[in-house]
C-alpha cells in the first residue's frame, strides 16, 4: 500500500478501503432518513391530493410550470456536472474538478435564485398560509393546505440546496489546497451522493406540485 493511498487514514481504521466503504455507508444511512423525513411530506401530500382534488388542482395552477421546468433543467445539469467532478477527482485532475465544482455550485445557486423570486411572487399574490391568505373561489381554505405543503416541501428542498452548496464550496476549498488525488476522493464521492439526493427529490416534488391536474 503506498504511502500516499494511507496519509488520508484515520487511526480507527485499517486500511483507506475501509474508510471509503464507512464512509460511503454512513452517508448512504443518512440519506435513508432523509428519504423518511421527505418521504413523510409526500405521503401527506398525496393524501390531501386525493381527499381535495378539485382544491388542489386549482391551487396548482398558481404555480408557474415554466419556471419550475427551468428549475429541473438546471438541476438536471447540476447531477452531471456533479458526476463529473467525481470523475475528475478519481483521475487527479485538480483544475478539471475545481471547475465543475463551481459550474455545480453557480446551477445550485441559479436553482435558489428562481425559487427565491417564485416565493417573492407568491408573497405578492397573498398565496403564503397564513393571516393574510388571499384566494378567490369556495375552496380557499383546501388551497391554503395546498401552498402550506408546497412552501414546506420546497422550502425543506431549498434548505437542502443550501447545504449543498456550502459543501460544494469546502470541497471547491480543499481541492485547491491538493487534499484530493486518485487515492483519495472519498470526500467528492460523499459530496456528490448527497448532491445527487437533493436533485432527485426534486424530480418528484416537480410533477406532484406543478404538473399533476394542470390538464383540467
């Protein structure tokens, strides 16, 4: 084993390939309650839908589908570029990995610009829960439940994003600082499971939100 392959080590382990292997099982544990904590939301959600439809549905239509399908583009292309510094991380490419890293970062913050002035929008319309909701039409109070998840939803995603973007730019850090090479990318690898994570939820939280009932 080489010397560079062991700098990395910590004591409690025995070998770089079994710190990997926790390392990459701890994160994957982690994402497994965060797909509960998630996944708690979406069921409440498709509960509501179904107990509420009409309400829900015309709630739904307040939602600009353009801007949340630019949304998923960017976060489309966010995974890809994520994948990529991985890839550049496992062949010792430091400035291939530095660049991709900020290309993820500036489509991660491209993701909250839009989403930040899809909430001011809301704000302006009066469609946040609350004492100053304002929504015409006999299901106001169902519509109410609806943007009371929808701003849940999102907002725990967005909160998500933020994260990831603030563990995109330590890694950003460190590779500048040459902490990574092909024997050690185990932090970019984490990095990019949870950023992947992120990007997938909202694959679901997209057609559930903007596009379910839009046909009526």
């Amino acid at each position: 084993m080489t010397t560079e392959s062991t700098a990395h080590v910590a004591h409690h382990f025995d070998t770089a390939e079994q710190q990997q292997k926790a390392a990459t099982f701890g994160m994957w544990v982690f994402l497994i309650t965060e797909i509960m904590m998630f996944g708690g939301l979406f069921t409440a959600y498709i509960v509501y839908r179904w107990m509420y439809p009409d309400a829900f549905a015309e709630a739904s239509h307040h939602l600009d589908t353009q801007l949340g399908a630019l949304n998923t583009a960017v976060l489309l292309a966010s995974s890809l570029t994520m994948a990529l510094a991985v890839r550049a991380s496992q062949l010792g490419e430091k400035k291939q990995l530095i660049r991709r890293l900020l290309l993820t970062i500036a489509l991660g913050s491209v993701f909250l610009g839009v989403k930040a002035y899809e909430y001011a929008h809301k704000f302006e319309e009066g469609l946040v829960p609350g004492a100053f909701f304002r929504f015409d039409g006999p299901h106001a109070h169902h519509a109410e439940l609806f943007f009371s998840l929808y701003f849940g939803m999102t907002g725990l995603h967005a909160v998500h994003m933020i994260i990831g973007v603030g563990i995109l730019g330590t890694l950003t850090w460190m590779a500048a600082r040459n902490r990574f090479s092909p024997a050690y990318y185990t932090p970019v690898e984490i990095g990019g499971l949870y950023w992947h994570f992120v990007d997938l939820v909202w694959i679901y939280l997209f057609p559930l939100l903007y596009l379910l009932g839009r046909h009526g």
